[in-house]
C-alpha cells in the first residue's frame, strides 16, 4: 500500500509560507538574543578562530595580569586598584574610585585581561559609598 498523500499546489505554497515565516521569527528572537550579525563582529569572530587557543592562566596569574592592566591605565593608575584571585580566570576588584564611570571603566578593562573571564567588581565609589549611617540605624532596619 501506499500510503503517501499529495499535496495540490495552494497545500504546498502554504507550508513554504509557513516555514519561511517561522524562519524568519526565529531569526529575529536569535538576532535580539545575541545581537545582530555586521561585518565587524563577523570579522573579530573569524580573527578569535584563526588565533591557537591560548593556556588558561593560573588564578593568581589572572590577578597580576588584571592589576598591571589597571596599574597600566592613564585614568586608574593613580588609584592603588587592585586585583584578588578567587578562581582560574576570575578576578575581584578592590578600591576606591571617584565616580561611577571610572569604577565601570576599572571592571571593562580587567575583563578585556586575556585569561580573565569574569571579574567581580567591589570598587567603591567615594560620596556614595562612604556615607555614615544614623546612630540609631540598626542592621535589622533593611527590607529583605
């Protein structure tokens, strides 16, 4: 027996209309998910798979690496950041910084370190940070 169905021509325009337009939602969801695909994005995604993968740092090797970056920086190198290991690749900040843009700027730069892949960013900004408490506050006064 066979047991195939033909489909008549407006069944099958139907499907292919179907399929291109789930096609291209899909498209459109990836494309907010990861970003849109240009030819500079392309061009530094084929660069990173031409370079040999690179030796995972060390920990500690991580910190140093993060904490020369900041020590090598115009706008940080004044301001005795420094870099802590927790893990292999990740690295947490420590300091004092005058603004909010320069704390930020501190974090990109130590996450841009080759063999850094995650930093936790403990900078404090100094006038927003540092602002004493009433006497009477108690630690039982915050909301959960």
């Amino acid at each position: 027996m066979d047991s195939r169905v033909r489909l008549s021509g407006w069944q099958l325009v139907a499907w292919a209309a179907l399929g291109v337009a789930s096609g291209l939602a899909v498209g459109f969801m990836l494309g907010e998910w990861f970003g849109d695909v240009n030819a500079p994005r392309v061009r530094r995604a084929a660069r990173r798979m031409r370079q040999p993968p690179r030796p995972p740092l060390s920990a500690a090797g991580a910190a140093r690496a993060a904490t020369a970056a900041l020590a090598a920086d115009p706008e940080l190198r004044s301001l005795g950041l420094e870099a802590t290991a927790i893990a292999a690749g990740t690295v947490e900040l420590h300091g004092w910084v005058p603004s909010r843009a320069a704390r930020t700027r501190a974090a990109r730069l130590a996450g841009t370190v080759p063999g850094v892949e995650s930093v936790v960013n403990s900078i404090l900004v100094r006038g927003e940070d540092d602002r004493t408490l009433p006497s009477d506050y108690l630690a039982t006064d915050q909301s959960a």
